[in-house]
C-alpha cells in the first residue's frame, strides 16, 4: 500500500525509481499501482514524472 499523504508518497515514489527501478511504467507494472491514479495524485500537488530523471521533480 502506497502513503496516502501526497508529500510522503513523493518521497516513497521517488526513492523507490532512484533505488530500483528505471521507469515509472516498471513501479506500476510490479507494485500493481494505477498510474493515473498516482500521477494524478503527485500532480494536484505540482509535481510532474520527468522520464529523463525518471522521478517527479
């Protein structure tokens, strides 16, 4: 279960992509999380998926 807390969740998300994984569409696909449901999420709170950094920024 991911945080529900959208600036604790930015930091979980983006530690998990730095230590493991090399895109979002990898974390999703192994974690079984909705995608949109997570980009949404970071997104109300200004922050967006940079593919090149492969984190939210």
């Amino acid at each position: 279960m991911l945080p529900q807390d959208p600036i604790i969740l930015l930091s979980y998300v983006n530690t998990k992509l730095r230590d493991g994984y090399a895109s979002l569409e990898l974390l999703c696909d192994d974690m079984h999380v909705d995608r949109s449901a997570l980009t949404n999420k970071l997104e109300a709170v200004n922050y967006f998926y940079d593919a090149e950094k492969n984190q939210f920024v």
